[in-house]
C-alpha cells in the first residue's frame, strides 16, 4: 500500500527510527567493549603510517592512515577514541542497508530485517571492533550498491556522480574494489544498463574516481607499483598457509548471518529476475567467480551481502504477506530467532564483551583477531628490559628481536614510551630483526661496544615466541648484529 501526505511522512520518520536505533544500540555496544583489551598488530601499523602521511604505502592506499592521523588528533592514543570511525562506519553501513530496502519497494519488516542481518553478520561485527581499511571498504561497497539502485530505479544518470565519488574513495582505502568495478563494469554489459555506456555522467563519473584516485596512481609509478608486488606476495603467502581455504564455506559462516542465508539467496535470484535491477545481481556473481577462482580470502566479498539481504528482505516481506496470520507470526519468530541466536554467538567471539572469565577464554579460544590485540606492550617492555640490563658505558645500549613483520609496529609505538628509537634490520633466514636503541643516545656511527644479553618472551596472545638479544659489539654495525643475534637466538 502506498503511503500518502503527512502519513507517509509520519511513517518514514518511524522507519529512519528504528534504523538509527538499530545502529546506535551496535554502536553504543562496540564503544563499550572497544578499550577492553588492547591494539591490534595491525592497528600498530596504521599508527605508524599515521605519523608518517604520504600518498601511498607499500601495503594499502592512503585514505586509513590519513583517518587514523585525524583520531590522533582528535583523541590522542585512546583505543575507544581511535577505533570510534570504524564504529561510526558500521552503523551508518547497517542504516544504508536498511534504506536500499526502502528503495527497493520495501516496508519497515523488509528494513529492519535487512539491517539487522547485517547488524548480526560476522565480517561487520568484526569491523567495529578495530580500525582496519576493510571497515571503510565495506562502507563503500554498500554506498555503491545503494546508489547504483537510486541509478536504475530513477534512471537518472546523474548518480554516476556519486558512484564515482565513492568508488574512487574505494580505490584510496583498499585495491581489493576493483572485483567490485569489475563486477559493476560486467553487470552494466550484461543488462539493460549498458545504455549508460554512453551517457556523459557515466564517463564524468569515471573521471571523478580516477581524480580522486589519481594521487595514489602517481605515488605508484614513482614507486615501481611496488604495492602490486606486495600484494602478489601476500596472495602466494595465503595460498600456501591455506588462508585461502573455505571461500564458500565462508560466504554462509562470517560475511553473512548463517540464519539470514535465505535472505541474500533470495536476493541474488531476485535481482536475477528483476530486469531493472539485473545489474546487481552480476555485481555479486562476478566477484564472487573471481575470487573463487582466483583463491582469494573468504571475507573479501562479505561487503556485497548487504543489497543481496535487502532485496532478499524484500522478497521475504511480500511473502510473509501472503500467509495467514498463524503462518506468519510462525515464519517470522523462527526467522528473527534465528538470526539472534547466530548473532549472540557472533557477538560472544567477536566482541570483547568480557574482561576476564570462561566469556573471555571462549573469545580467544575462537578469535585469532583478538589474541592479537594482546603482549605487544609486554613484548617491548622485555626488549627494552634487555637493553637497560647493559652495564654503562658510553655507547648505546641496544636490542635485537626476532619475529615477524607484526613485530616491528608495536616496537616502534610503545619504544618511544620506553626510550627507545627502533629500527628494522630487514628481513634475514630467521625472521625480522629489529633495533631498540636508547632514544637519547643516538649513534650515527650505527656501531655497537661490548656487552651481550638475551630474553625469551611468549605472548599471552597465543602466537610465536618472540625472542630478543641485545648487544654491544665494539666497532659492530647494527644490522650486522641484529642478524648474527637473530641466529643465535634460534641455534
């Protein structure tokens, strides 16, 4: 039924509601649980970066620094403060969601169910509880969606100027969007879209993502694409360690609520055989093929679930419709059951709900991610230990780690709060090998006098080992010692 005049009105402003509420109550859960235990590995590096703008790095684009750069500023480094843009993203992606609802002929069941399928989703959970690229990934993704839908529902090619805008935001937050463009570019060949093609908007909006896209492609060329090299790298290294492994398993365990499958299979069919909306559906299917084939990791797509849950939502809600009273009332309480129960699991391994107890060790037991935001501050504190443990003298004191890459972030963060000035040695046989030296000693010589120590540290987190040797070697340079150390300390 339609609604009319101040009815309508009234309506709407009761649908944003439970929207915003729906949002606001995930929120206010993640900002109460954010500064529960401590940085991820990862965060530590976004950290860094932040201290050190430029328009491209080795590993991801600029816009996630530059955020993190503004919450420094903004907060200082508070956990709660720094991760408060990811939790801001999450909601505002659970209230779009609901509204392509809306868009597409939905109701408020069809809205609210939709939005919180998304709310309840393993990969969006997860996204507000760190400041990571992929949290405003998928904000992007799902502004893409909703706006590609404003395009074919309206057929006004002015919103090739929107997609643009945020397509090239895509593009500076993280590489993996272009499965997406992909997936746009081949839904527009293989519907009745592609009349776009030639439309002027379509190319301004091109335009508009490649300007604003353009500083990174310059910062690429300048370095030999290096992040196209990293990125192959990576890819092999999760092929090899099985990172890979489960894709499809995925789809239904961590991108989407395992309860809301029916809802975004639903909405891959419909779009399928919705003429206008054709498009979508091949803006899933194809990234779905490439990923698959290409062994990409199982939360990669998990950004495309939500306009497949909000057209699968309102599918469901003109189904439900149809049913007697006693059917429906059935259907929608083992639906909405359901999809609570997953959630509350969800929620209990992804979110730190709980500070100590068995809550906290099913956490870790399930999380990887959470492990990881755990021993770095003690990490460095033993490192720092060894390096204070030298007898005086008028060189520098300094200690050599040995771990992996997540490593050298964490020391570099928490070292300048210990008196430490740290800096990598590369990669070596062994590992990565990282310097502390004393912050107020600083030795341009880079050689090292006289004295040996070492420690052993493992991380509450689960992971390896980390080992840590600190030297003086008189007329020694540091790389030379932080090698040798590395391999002495794993003989």
């Amino acid at each position: 039924m339609l609604r009319t005049g101040s009815g309508s009105r009234a309506a709407t402003q009761a649908d944003n509601l439970a929207l915003v509420g729906i949002a606001l109550v995930v929120a206010v859960i993640h900002l109460m649980t954010n500064g529960r235990y401590g940085f991820h590995r990862d965060e530590f590096q976004f950290l860094s970066d932040a201290r050190h703008l430029d328009w491209g790095f080795v590993a991801y684009p600029p816009l996630t620094p530059f955020a993190e750069r503004v919450g420094l500023r903004l907060f200082g480094v508070s956990m709660v403060g720094l991760r408060l843009f990811s939790v801001i993203a999450q909601a505002l992606a659970i209230v779009v969601t609901g509204l392509t609802a809306r868009e597409l002929g939905g109701g408020r069941l069809a809205q609210v169910t939709a939005a919180l399928a998304v709310a309840t989703s393993g990969l969006p959970v997860f996204e507000g509880t760190e400041f990571q690229y992929s949290t405003f990934d998928y904000l992007w993704w799902v502004l893409i969606a909703y706006f590609v839908i404003r395009l074919l529902k309206t057929e006004n090619p002015r919103w090739w100027l929107a997609i643009g805008v945020f397509v090239g935001l895509g593009l500076m937050t993280k590489y993996t969007i272009v499965f997406f463009i992909a997936g746009i570019v081949s839904g527009m060949v293989l519907s009745s879209a592609r009349r776009y093609f030639a439309s002027a908007w379509f190319w301004s909006g091109v335009a508009v993502a490649l300007l604003i896209f353009a500083p990174n492609i310059i910062w690429q060329v300048q370095h030999g694409f290096i992040s196209v090299h990293f990125l192959q790298h990576i890819h092999v290294r999760d092929v090899r360690q099985g990172r890979a492994n489960g894709f499809v398993r995925d789809q239904f365990k961590i991108c989407a609520n395992l309860a809301a499958a029916p809802l975004w299979i639903a909405g891959v069919i419909c779009f399928l055989r919705e003429r206008r909306y054709r498009m979508l559906g091949w803006m899933y299917l194809v990234p779905f093929a490439l990923f698959l084939l290409g062994k990409g990791r199982g939360y990669y797509l998990a950004a495309a679930y939500p306009m497949l849950m909000a057209m699968g939502a309102v599918a469901g809600e003109r189904w439900v419709a149809s049913l007697g009273r006693a059917w429906r009332r059935v259907v929608l309480g083992v639906a909405f059951v359901g999809m609570a129960a997953y959630g509350i699991f969800v929620y209990a391994i992804i979110v730190p709900l709980a500070a100590d107890g068995p809550l906290k060790q099913f956490a870790l037991k399930n999380n990887g991610d959470l492990r990881e935001e755990l021993g770095w501050k003690e990490m460095v504190a033993m490192v720092a230990g060894i390096r204070d443990s030298f007898p005086p003298t008028n060189g520098q004191a300094s200690a050599c780690l040995r771990g992996t890459t997540g490593s050298r972030a964490p020391l570099r963060f928490w070292g300048l709060r210990m008196g430490c000035r740290c800096r990598s040695a590369g990669r070596t046989r062994r590992g990565l090998g990282v310097s502390c030296g004393a912050a107020d000693a600083p030795d341009r010589a880079g050689t090292f006098q006289g004295y040996c120590g070492q420690g052993l540290y493992g991380l509450p987190n689960g992971g390896a080992d980390r080992q840590s040797r600190g030297c003086r070697q008189r007329g020694e340079r540091w790389e030379r010692v932080c090698v040798r150390a590395t391999a002495a300390a794993v003989a």
